[in-house]
C-alpha cells in the first residue's frame, strides 16, 4: 500500500490506496468466510470497495459483476501473462476479469540425498518415479527399517487435495502441456487412473495414500520421504522441487491456482480508472519480480523465469516444466 501510494504521487495521480484486511480481528464471521462476503457484496452491487482478491476458482461466480480489464489496461500489460492462466483462471464471457497476482503450484519433492546416493536423477515421467521409487525402497530396506519412511505420497486424500490430485493425474496424460485437458471417457484418462492404481500399489499403500496436506508437509519438514507431491513452498535443503511428472518427458500434471485482483464493476467511471492505475501498478512485472524475491512465490508473467535474479530466490525449473500452466477448476479448502 505505502509502495503504492509514493509511486501514485510521483507520478501526480490523484489516488490514494487503502486496503481493508478481513481478519479475526476486525470481523465478527470467521475467516473462512471471506469468499462469502465478496459474493454477497458483488451481487448486492455495493460500491464499498473498489477492488478485491480472490481465488480464481470463483471466477465463475464473481465474473458477473466484475468490470473487463480488456477495456481499462494496455494490451500489453495483459499479454505479459501466461495464457492458459488467462483463459482458465481470469475470464468470464470471454473478457478479462481479473489477473492474477501470485500462484500456487503443485510440486513434486525428490530428495536428494537419496538421488544421488543412489545415482539417480529427478523423474521426468511416471515410470521413472516408480523404477527409482523401487530401486531405492529396495536397497533403503536392506539398510534399516524406518516404517515412517515412505516412497511417495500420493495426497489422494478424502478431501478437496485428493480431487485435485485426481485432476493432476488426469493432466499428465495430455500429448502436451499445450493441449487441452483429456475426457474422462477417453483412452488417456484411462490410462491415468490405470497408473495411480501402478503408483499405489508399487510404491505405497491405501493408508499412504490417504495421508493428508498436513502429512505431507511434515515428510517435506523432516525429509522423511524420498518423493512427495505438495504445494510449492521456499528453499528445502533436502529436496529437489520440480514439476509433477507425466506420462512422457516434456508432459506435467502440475497446476496453478491463482490469486487474483479484480474491480469491482458497480463503481463510478472516476474509481473504475483509478482501480485501474492500481491494478496495473500491482501486477506489473516490476511489482511481481519483488513480490516474488520477498515471498518465495509464484507469478503468471512467464519471461520472469528467465532472469538470473529471479532464479536465485525460487526454483524456476517447477515454472518452466509446466508453460503453459494449467489451472484448478474447483474450490481447494486451505
């Protein structure tokens, strides 16, 4: 906000930018609830707020009542985003709606100690995962017997992770990351759920598999695991962090949910041109590349990832393995 504020006086624009936070502090709903709130105020049209954040799996939802960003930004400012993030996560009625500020990725985590023990690199495809996952379960059983180690972890959870890794499974058996996602009736998802069955029962378990996010990020913790399938977070020292294998090298089922910015289109034509200077101001790529130094995130402007500085801070080969992104279509709880 203060960054904001000093570039709007710089440049002589008459905007000042205040952000009101929902927390446990200032509300009396739960936090979980925020998503309900923005539906409420958007379909009320109420002028309140200008601008809001949300998650771009409510797109669909909010899209209505939402100004087209098509009409307001350069052209160039929004093709600096990656498409597929644009087509599946800020359009509604084919029009921009919304851009997104930063992603969540899906990862996949291989440890290194274990790698290159054994001489092996991180898997590219589903097949390697599971040779190497044998190889090394196989020889690190000869040597001990931890039984809280595991192969990998799956996270087909009971709950909106284990969806998402269904999706993710499905995604993997595209003839491309630049193809569109398979039918359920086709040859390919058939394919996919034949492996998820192969990974299960070579790998793991029904009860490894059921494990949950929070089991997931302890074995990411205490590097107890040698693969495990998570949301990206910073540096780990005992993981290599890459894109979710496919069924061929040069496929990912990684995805990306999106946290937006969008403005409200129940404003005055005066705020709607200042949201505007606001929202361009947020997601341009000098206010991203910060962004992601300072927070070890991710953003959708792809020529990002090509910069030495950039790369220092995160891993940029989860990014680059997955161009072009390809996006959750459901609500996942955090």
């Amino acid at each position: 906000m203060d960054d904001f504020n000093k570039y709007a006086k710089e440049q002589n624009l008459d905007i000042t930018l205040e952000i009101e936070a929902l927390t446990n502090y200032n509300s009396t709903l739960d936090i979980n609830n925020y998503t309900l709130i923005v539906d409420s105020l958007l379909k009320k049209k109420s002028s309140k707020f200008d601008i809001f954040f949300y998650y771009a799996t409510f797109t669909e939802n909010y899209g209505p009542y939402l100004l087209c960003l098509d009409d307001y930004l350069p052209k160039s400012h929004l093709e600096m985003f990656d498409t597929g993030i644009i087509s599946s996560s800020c359009k509604y009625d084919d029009k921009i709606v919304g851009l997104p500020v930063s992603l969540y990725i899906s990862t996949l985590y291989s440890n290194k100690r274990l790698l290159s023990k054994y001489k092996k690199e991180v898997p590219k495809t589903w097949d390697e995962l599971i040779d190497i996952g044998k190889l090394i379960k196989n020889g690190e059983e000869k040597e001990n017997d931890d039984k809280d180690f595991i192969i990998y972890n799956g996270l087909f959870s009971e709950d909106d992770f284990g969806l998402l890794s269904i999706f993710e499974m499905l995604n993997s058996f595209r003839n491309s990351n630049d193809s569109p996602q398979i039918k359920i009736k086709s040859k390919a998802a058939e394919n996919a759920l034949k492996m998820m069955k192969k990974l299960k029962e070579e790998l793991g378990s029904d009860y490894i598999f059921l494990l949950n996010d929070s089991n997931a990020i302890d074995y990411v913790l205490n590097g107890n695991a040698l693969f495990v399938k998570y949301w990206y977070q910073s540096y780990n020292s005992t993981y290599k962090t890459s894109a979710i294998p496919g069924w061929k090298e040069g496929v990912s089922g990684t995805v990306a949910n999106a946290f937006n910015i969008a403005i409200n289109g129940a404003i005055s034509e005066p705020r709607r041109l200042a949201s505007a200077e606001v929202v361009k101001y947020i997601t341009s790529k000098e206010v991203q590349r910060k962004y992601i130094i300072k927070n070890r995130s991710f953003s959708a402007i792809d020529s990002l990832y090509d910069e030495e500085e950039v790369c220092s801070m995160i891993d940029c080969d989860v990014p680059k393995g997955s161009y072009p992104f390809s996006s959750v279509k459901f609500k996942i709880s955090k």
